[in-house]
C-alpha cells in the first residue's frame, strides 16, 4: 500500500511515522508513506499557498495552484513507477464523513492513496468539487491543521493491514471492528490487594465460555456507554 500526505508542515510527521507499528510496518515494507511539502509546488515568489477569500470574511483560503499541481505531480509519477491511479483522494475537514473503523478496514484495502492535509481556513472549494473522492474528519471539533487527522487515519489504516500487527487476531478483536466496544481486560496477578480479584470465568481453561463472557460485556458495555453504536 502506498499513502502520499500533502501538507504545509511536514515536520509534523516525522517521529510518528518512524515509530510503533506504523514504524514496523514501513520497515517490513507493508506500507510506504511519503510526505509531500505544498510549499514545493507553488509558484508564488514569497513561497505562499493561501490568499484571502473572494466576498471578504476572516482567514485564509489555501489556493488552487499549489494543490492541483501538486496532485498531478503526484498523479504522473505514480502512473510512470507503477502505472496505477490513487484509489482515494481524501481531504480532512472538520465537515467531512465521520471516521469510523469500517472506513479504516475498507481505505486498508486500497493500493494507492492521498492525503490532503487542510490548513487555514480550508481550501478552494473547487479543489473538493474536482479531485477530491472522500472527506473525513475524526471528529465534531476543529483542529488547527489537518496533520493531526492524517496521522490518526493514517494509523487506524495500516495496523489493519494483514502482518502490520504480529497477531492479526488482535486488530480484529479492537474495538468498533463489529460496532462494539471491547470488554473489560486483565492481566496477572489474578488478585492484588485492594482492587480485587480477576473474574473466575476468564480464568476458567473454557475458551468459549469465555468468548460467550466477553460478548456479553462488549453489549453491556455498549448499551451503557455508546448506545449509538448499536443503531447502526
């Protein structure tokens, strides 16, 4: 899989990308990620990307140029090495689709993607009308930039990929794999003074009375705390 991030400020990502099982996977060659800077492709002689909105208002509007230039770029260089598209163009605003687990499973199974990075007060509407296929945000909150979205779809999307995490079972047993919050978890000791003992059944050697056990607190625990899950 490869993932091309377009940003203002690609210092942003690099101890994030070296590092945990994002880190692993690029070095096991699962994934490559490239950090493209917008500044490198404007033609603007004091090295800007944005300029101010046509009907006045407050902000910044990331500009045009820059961005398509540089998705073309993109767009060129990946057809000449491979002679394959991008499967998603993604933009991370605050008033995209909601980012979601089955999203994270279904971006891990494309080849090729890009992600635009927001800025300012946003970017030129005709870019989002033109090239962009998906609008995310990770959540009902604004962000100073889209680097920190980048990073957090970024994530989500390579520990699902197959290998990326030691024990494939463990990504599909996370939470919202099937709408669900996780159970309660422990480890040894069975007991520690003061906070209790570890509930008998998990101690019990009978694998499916155990699982019969975690689903039932997976549904007690998402009922409780996000009912909203169990809607969808």
């Amino acid at each position: 899989m490869q993932i091309d991030i377009i940003t203002v400020l690609p210092e942003m990502f690099e101890g994030f990308l070296s590092e945990s099982i994002v880190g692993r996977a690029r070095k096991q060659g699962l994934v490559e990620i490239n950090i493209h800077n917008l500044r490198d492709y404007t033609k603007d002689k004091h090295n800007r990307v944005d300029d101010y909105p046509f009907g006045g208002g407050s902000g910044m509007i990331m500009q045009i140029q820059p961005i398509a230039d540089c998705i073309k770029s993109l767009q060129d260089k990946l057809m000449e090495d491979k002679g394959e598209s991008y499967d998603a163009i993604i933009y991370t605003s605050p008033d995209g689709k909601q980012f979601n687990q089955p999203m994270a499973n279904e971006l891990s199974q494309l080849k090729n993607i890009i992600i635009l990075c927001g800025h300012y007060k946003g970017i030129d509407h005709r870019i989002r009308e033109k090239l962009i296929t998906h609008e995310v945000s990770i959540g009902d909150y604004v962000l100073s930039g889209g680097e920190l979205p980048a990073a957090v779809m970024t994530d989500a999307i390579v520990r699902v990929i197959p290998g990326a995490i030691g024990d494939s079972q463990a990504a599909l047993d996370d939470c919202f794999q099937d709408n669900l919050l996780a159970p309660p978890i422990y480890t040894r000791p069975a007991h520690y003074e003061g906070f209790g003992d570890v509930p008998e059944i998990l101690l019990c050697g009978d694998p499916k009375k155990i699982r019969e056990w975690e689903l039932q607190m997976a549904m007690e625990r998402t009922r409780r705390l996000r009912p909203d899950l169990l809607s969808e």
